[in-house]
C-alpha cells in the first residue's frame, strides 16, 4: 500500500513540474498562457488551411492561435530584434489575423500578440483599429481591383519555404 502511495505521489510530483515547465516555456517564446489550439510554425506538420475572411477576401495563417477559455488569442512571431514601437505592416498583420479569427470563429479576440526576437507586443482589436484596418483593405482593394497581382518569385528560396507552395499555381 505504501509502495502504491509512494508512487502516486511522485506522478503527482512529477506532472506539477512538467505543467510548471510548459507554461514557462510557452511564457519565454512570448505566448500567452492557454491551450496552443493552432500552430504555422511546426516543420514537420503539414501546413494548416489558412483563414479567410469572405468579405474582405482576406486570406492569412497566424503562426499560432492561443484559446484562454472562450478567447482565441492570434500570436505572430517575427525573428528579428524588436523595434522602439513595433512596425506598422506587422500590427496591421496582427489585426488581420484578429479579423480572420473573428470572421472564421464568430468569437472576436481582444488584442493579438506580436513577438520579436527580444520584446512582445499585446495589439489591441479595439472597433477603432478594426475600422482603420477594414479601411486599409479598402484602400489597397481600390488600387487593386479584383485578383491580386501576381507573387514576386524573386526569391527563390522564400518561394521553396512559403507555407502556401503546395496550393500554389506560381510556385518555382
């Protein structure tokens, strides 16, 4: 019986600390806490269906989306150093993704997490970001009317990495 005991209590042990382990982790790569519902980032995975939102004809793949309880938390991670205020194109990529998430899932994010190499931004989704996003898209929609132009496949190697090359008809 103590034997038994002996070895419940050192599972028990044992899985506080694997637990204690992952959240800090998952803190140190810049993630909030919560269950890791959807990763881009994974080599090894096969490459998730992108979101897309049919109203604005906004496609896009977060590299990871985080559920704390009902909340679905998008998280861009970029791999360079952070700058002073983070770069205007990768907060307006966050709010896309918040828009996806809300477009695709009905639940709207309060704020995006964007994650340099050294730094973490929380971006808030406030209704005056999202107006100021749907306007951006608006705009770019008007230069561009319809399909957009064609991929630049100058890079032959960002082509070969592009998480979209298996669905691509422009592929190298």
């Amino acid at each position: 019986m103590s034997v038994l005991l002996g070895l419940t209590l050192f599972l028990f042990v044992l899985a506080l600390v694997l637990l204690w382990q992952g959240q800090r982790e998952q803190r140190r790569a810049g993630l909030p806490l919560g269950r890791l519902l959807y990763t881009d980032l994974h080599p090894l995975q096969p490459t998730e269906r992108a979101f897309f939102d049919p109203h604005t004809g906004l496609t896009g793949k977060p590299d990871y989306v985080v559920q704390q309880g009902e909340v679905l938390i998008p998280v861009e991670v970029k791999a360079r150093e952070a700058p002073l205020q983070p770069y205007l194109g990768h907060v307006y990529q966050v709010l896309a993704y918040c828009l996806l998430i809300e477009s695709q899932t009905g639940r709207r994010p309060p704020y995006g997490i964007l994650r340099y190499r050294n730094r973490t931004f929380a971006i808030d989704y406030t209704p005056q970001a999202e107006q100021t996003l749907r306007a951006l898209i608006a705009e770019m929609q008007a230069i561009a009317p319809g399909r957009a132009p064609a991929r630049s496949h100058a890079e032959t190697a960002r082509c070969a990495r592009c998480g979209y090359r298996l669905h691509c008809d422009q592929r190298l």
